[in-house]
C-alpha cells in the first residue's frame, strides 16, 4: 500500500537519518575511530553479538573492545569493511525506532583479494540524544552460520 502525504515524507526522513547514521557509523568502526564510533551509543548502550555469547555495555567498554579488535586485524594486515543493506526502519510511539538490516562484513588482506567474512543481521534500538542525534541504545547482531 503506497504512503501519501505527512506520514510518507516522516517516514522518508527517519529512514534517510537512519541510513546516513549508520554510514557515519560503520565507516568511523573501519576507519578505526574506535572512540568515535563508540560514541554512537548510548552511555550505557548494549551490543551482544552471536547470540549473547560476547556483550558489551557502555561506551568504554564498546571503545576497548572494538579497539581490540581492530588491533587484532591490523596484525594479521587484514582490513574490515561493513557493509549494510536491507534497512528497515520502524518508528515506534515513544519517538525511539527500531532498525533492521542486514549486515555484511568483508576482510581483506593487505595487497590480496576480498573476501565475505561474515553475514548477520543488525538489530537496533535507535534513541535521540538532547540535541536530536541518532544514538544506539541496544543492538544485537546474529550470525547467519551460528545456530
């Protein structure tokens, strides 16, 4: 069913947002501004990942294990790139959004080809700072080859 009038365009406009946060996002997280990217969550947001079996909660602990991380890979020379697809963005009645998408991550080695390293889906609690900012309350990222 097609949307007319207000409704449509504040539809187009969340989505829109969205979709410019998350490109900020993920290219902050492959750049490794790892602080950065931490900043996009709440002050006590949550990422659980595989199924719960890694969490983080906070910014500080979003920025130390992402910078893990991206040390971790920078001394196996491999670079991460996010790519994410297939957003959904849903508004919900207390002015958050929940946001859906699929999210594909691509390693490459330094000097080599590109390969799929990961398939997931991204779910998220999307919330507004004070000054109108998207910010990440809870995401949940499940792995499309864990059970």
């Amino acid at each position: 069913m097609p949307h007319t009038g207000t409704a449509s365009l504040d539809t187009e406009r969340l989505y829109s947002e969205v979709s410019h946060f998350y490109a900020r996002q993920m290219q902050a997280l492959d750049d490794g501004r790892t602080d950065e990217w931490a900043e996009t969550f709440t002050e006590d947001g949550v990422f659980v990942l595989h199924g719960g079996h890694d969490r983080a909660v906070g910014r500080a602990s979003l920025a130390a294990s992402s910078a893990k991380a991206r040390a971790a890979l920078a001394e196996q020379g491999i670079r991460h790139r996010h790519w994410l697809g297939m957003l959904t963005v849903e508004p919900r009645p207390d002015g958050s959004a929940a946001a859906r998408c699929y999210a594909l991550v691509v390693a490459t080695p330094l000097g080599g080809t590109p390969m799929l390293h990961r398939s997931t889906v991204c779910e998220d609690v999307l919330v507004r700072d004070g000054a109108g900012v998207w910010l990440v309350q809870h995401r949940q990222v499940s792995r499309d080859d864990l059970v």
